[in-house]
C-alpha cells in the first residue's frame, strides 16, 4: 500500500476537516491501494508561524482590523515570494522533518504555508513524491494557496481557477472539484436530520441552526442573544464549537424561544438534516456543507479578506443573505418566516450550488497522479 500524507494546518478548523474529507473519500474509493495519514505541519514550525497558528482565533475575534490589514499587506505574489525568501532559513529544517519522518507516495496540503517548503525540500532530498495543493477558499483566497510551482492544484470553483490563472498557475495543472466535504455528508443529512428532529424535541415550526465553525469564532454569542429574545415562532439550534466561554454564557440565557446549546459536535449533517435555516460565519466548508443539506444560508460575519468572496458567492448565486448585524438576521428571519416561498427557491439554489462528491472527486485526482508517477505519465486534469 502507498501512503498518502495530508497536511493542514490548525488556523481554523476549516483544514483539518478537509483533509480529513480528503482522507475518507481515499478510504472509501481505495481502502486496499492507500494508506492516510493526516500531519499537523504547522505544530513543530518555526515560533513566528506557530504563534499565529496558536492566536489565529484571538486574531480574527479581537484584532480584526490588523488581521485584515496583514492579509492585504501581504496579498500579492511578490511580497509573497520575499516572504517566503524571509522564513526559509527558519522552515527548512520543519519542511525536511516531515518529509523525513513522514515518508510518502504524494503529498497533498490543505494550508498555503506548505506550498514552497514542502517542494523544496522533496527536490533537496530527491523525492520523487509529487505535491498537490488544495485551495481551501471558494473565490477570494490568499495568494499562497496558487502557487505555480507545485505539481497540481485543485480548486474548488471557476472563480478560484481564474485566480490561480491569473498568478501563473498554468490551466493543464488545475483541477476544478468542489470544497472537499464528507463524502457522505449528504446523505447523512437526508437521512438522519429527521430521526435527530424527532430526537430533540423540535415540532413543525422553522428550525434555526447556529454555527460558528470549530472555535466558535466571529459574532456568534451576540447573534444567538437576539435570535433567542426575539420570541419569533422559531426553534433555535447554537454550536458553539471549542469555544466554551460563549457556550457557558448562552446556557445561562432565558430564552424567548426554544434554544438548545452545544459545545463541539461531530454530527453537523444530521444538525443540518434537523433544520430549516443555516446562519453561520462565511467559512469555506460551511458554507458548501449547507449547500450539501440544501439549506440557505444567512451568514452573518465574515473573515476580512480571504472570507469576503464567499458572501459574494452565496448572495450572487441567490442561496441566502448576508445579514453582517444581529438585527439584519432577525429581519431575514422574520422575512422568511413571512415569505416561505422565497425560501423555497434559495433551498432550490443551495442545492444547485451543492457538489456532496467533491471530496471522492480530488481522491480519483490524487490516484491519477501517483498512478502517473508510477507510470511515469502525465495525468489528463479532466474534472
């Protein structure tokens, strides 16, 4: 069996869930030809990498003007490449240790920060091992994530391929997937949503599901308050994620409306499955895991920069709103509780959106390749 290693990143828990994706399609297509194996890259970097990866949460949640202004300070390939020409000397020895003690048949990323040491240093120790980025921002990504020199790219929209174009990644070395999610997040959603519904008590009335991604990030205490006192006939849902200072304090909450209040989960489709609304921060695979559920969507915040497409993404394509205030929220929710069937048609257009085989879709891209290598044969991008 050859080893496929993926690596992420824990700035967010975006990554880590797809490569974890990644590696169960791999299981599910090609349990006798590949073994996985997921490696925080990140733990062991150098301090300066570290210590953003660490704060990354107190960042985005207290610091958001200087977050945005890092991300557009050094958005652009060239300040990228001097960057990277900084840290080298700090991240070789990280990038050689994991490709020491991480031996591979391919290499696959789900974070930008890989994509020049990572190659460097399969070239430094003449590995044949191919290396292979995946784009883990639907439209407006961070330059790092298009790298030119790596050996394939996997993308997950024509929106994103364009931007790689446009930094010289050359068209034959992209492929168009879709955001990689639990290959069998679908229908997990369809089937168990109603048998969790009835599990929690929920009746006929619109069920509201509050998501701040895994560290509970953004604005998500202050919308939950408002959902809660609005004493709208609603039923409200709130993962809270790791953050359990937000989850202590919604517990403590005499709602207006029924309220149930979770810390972190692993049954998000089934939550999906159990609701009517989706209302979450603008996060990637959120985002493409409602459309999955085809469920709309009311993002209520969004990460500056790399986050700020994906509102223009869901709101162009007609499957929800962008509703940045907790009072932008309520008047959403209260419209379509006036208006079902304007939320009809924003389901119909998250499930055109929807791409539930995305993950089993970059699995069958990754086997091309290492059988290319094998073969020593290029392979035809064709998705």
């Amino acid at each position: 069996m050859k080893k496929i290693v993926l690596l992420y990143g824990n700035t967010g828990g975006g990554h880590r869930s797809a490569a974890q994706a990644i590696a169960q399609a791999v299981q599910m297509l090609y349990p006798d030809r590949y073994e996985t194996e997921l490696v925080d890259g990140l733990s062991n970097a150098p301090f300066l990498i570290n210590a953003f990866t660490e704060t990354y949460p107190m960042w985005v949640n207290h610091a958001r003007v200087l977050y945005a202004l890092g991300f557009h300070a050094s958005n652009n390939r060239r300040r990228v490449i001097a960057l990277r020409n900084l840290l080298e000397p700090l991240s070789e020895k990280t990038a050689d240790a994991i490709v020491r003690d991480h031996p591979a048949a391919l290499y696959v990323s789900c974070h930008p920060l890989f994509n020049h040491t990572i190659p460097q240093a399969l070239r430094r120790h003449q590995l044949n091992a191919p290396y292979i980025h995946v784009v883990t921002d639907l439209v407006t990504g961070h330059v790092a994530h298009y790298a030119a020199d790596v050996d394939y790219l996997i993308v997950p929209t024509e929106e994103a391929r364009d931007e790689a174009i446009k930094n010289l990644v050359p068209p034959d070395k992209i492929a168009i997937t879709g955001q990689p999610i639990a290959p069998d997040f679908a229908q997990r959603a369809e089937q168990g949503g109603p048998k969790l519904r009835h599990e929690l008590g929920l009746d006929e009335r619109m069920v509201v599901l509050l998501i701040g991604g895994g560290d509970g990030m953004g604005r998500l205490e202050v919308t939950a308050r408002q959902i809660a006192l609005s004493g709208l006939p609603l039923q409200l849902i709130v993962v809270c994620g790791r953050n359990q200072t937000v989850k202590e304090n919604l517990e403590f909450l005499n709602p207006r409306v029924p309220m149930r209040v979770f810390g972190f989960v692993n049954n998000i489709p089934e939550l999906m499955g159990a609701s009517d609304v989706v209302v979450t921060k603008a996060g990637p695979g959120t985002i493409c895991e409602a459309f999955a559920a085809r469920r709309p969507i009311i993002l209520y915040d969004a990460v500056p920069g790399q986050e700020e497409g994906n509102v223009d993404y869901v709101v162009k394509n007609e499957a929800g709103a962008w509703c940045p205030t907790p009072w932008a929220v309520l008047k959403q929710l209260k419209q379509w509780l006036a208006q079902p069937e304007a939320l009809q048609q924003m389901r119909q257009a998250a499930a055109r959106l929807a791409r539930p085989d995305s993950s089993l879709a970059i699995a069958r891209v990754l086997h091309r390749v290492v059988q290319s290598v094998s073969d020593e044969v290029a392979p035809q991008m064709t998705e």
